[in-house]
C-alpha cells in the first residue's frame, strides 16, 4: 500500500504533499525506504533540494514576519515590499504601542520549524530579543543581520532559515538590501552542513 501510494506520486504531488503533511510523508517514505531496502534517504533528499527550486518558481515562497513596536514601521515596509513576488504571513505585531516581542516572535518561529512558512524575518529595537526568542526553537537558526554581506553569509554558512533586523540601528534601505540578500542566497552546504547538523546536539 506504502509502495502504491509513494511510487504513483509525480514528484511534485509528492512535495506538495510533503509540505502540507511532512511528518506523515516521512513516516511513509520511512516506510517505503525500509520495504524496499533502498537507499531513499539520500534519494529523498535529492529530489527535496530540485523540487525546492523548482517549488520556487512556480509557486509564491512563503515568508513569515514578526516584530515589536520598535520594528512595526520596518516589518511594514518589508512586507510592502515583498508583498507581490512572495507570500507573506504577519503575526503582528499591528502598531507602534508597546508590546512584548515573544508573543509575536513564538508564533511565528513555529511556522518556519514547521514549513508552513519557507523563512523568516524579524524586527526590534536592536534585533537581539527576537533573534534570541526565536533561537530557542530547535529547528530554528536565526542570524542578527545589520549588513547585507551578513544576510548572505548567514545563508551560505549557517543555513539561517529566519534573520534578526534591528530596526532602531539600520536604514530603511539598508534593511530591504539584507531582505534581498537573504531571500535570494542559497545554502553552500559541505563543510558548512557538518557544522550546522552539530549545532542542536548540545
Ligand atoms: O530591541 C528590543 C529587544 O531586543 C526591543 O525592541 C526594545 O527592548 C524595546 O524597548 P522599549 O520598550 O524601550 O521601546
């Protein structure tokens, strides 16, 4: 039945099927993987990485937003921005009045560990307090940017999938160059994957 139901997937219904359910999808690859004795694992990853770019291009990347009241009027711009190329989830928070930045940060980290959003970006005073809310997820790597050579890297090197953006300390301009940078940079993987596989045995 495993085997019917992965083998008559195209490989899009099965990404697009490995988005909305991953958990469900691993167990059955799983599955799959064992019953057959293939090597799947490694397969799977394979059509992840292609079916990811080719996810891209013809489907809007969903980009979560979060901020306090200091990071509000840039967390606005940047989703004024990215509003016709991507598609973009704001968890607030919705004006300048003070507020506690977990109670948008949480949420929204959530939704990247869980892959109903592809990447983050976040916004406060000096980007620390989001970035270190959003840290506290597991599967969450999020990088203080104030440059976009940072956001790049970021990418590159550690496979941040959410940046910090400290609004009170970095241009408006400045901070959609390292929204540019970091949406349109790739992971370099190699040595750096060894490195960020070990970051969450600790
Ligand atoms: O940068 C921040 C957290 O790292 C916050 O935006 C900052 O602490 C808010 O400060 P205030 O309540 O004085 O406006």
């Amino acid at each position: 039945m495993v085997e019917v139901f992965i083998t008559n997937f195209s490989n899009v219904t099965k990404h697009l099927f490995y988005q909305s359910y991953p958990q469900l999808f691993t167990m059955l690859f799983t599955i799959y993987s064992r019953k057959t004795n293939t090597h799947c694992y490694y397969s799977y990853l394979c059509y992840e990485i292609n079916l990811e770019r080719l996810y891209r291009t013809v489907m809007k990347r969903k980009i979560a937003l979060a901020a306090d009241h200091a990071g509000f009027e840039y967390k606005e711009i940047v989703k004024n921005y990215l509003s016709e190329k991507f598609e973009v989830q704001d968890f607030g928070t919705f004006s300048t009045d003070s507020v506690d930045y977990p109670d948008f940060v949480h949420p929204a980290a959530t939704s990247v560990e869980n892959r109903e959003n592809e990447l983050g970006i976040l916004f406060c005073g000096s980007g620390n307090g989001v970035q270190i809310t959003a840290n506290k997820h597991q599967k969450i790597r999020c990088a203080l940017c104030w440059m976009p050579e940072i956001a790049s890297l970021a990418r590159q090197h550690n496979d941040a999938n959410m940046i910090s953006i400290p609004a009170r300390f970095i241009s408006k301009e400045l901070a959609i160059e390292i929204v540019d940078k970091f949406l349109s940079t790739d992971f370099e993987g190699g040595r750096h994957q060894n490195r960020v596989d070990k970051i969450t045995y600790c």
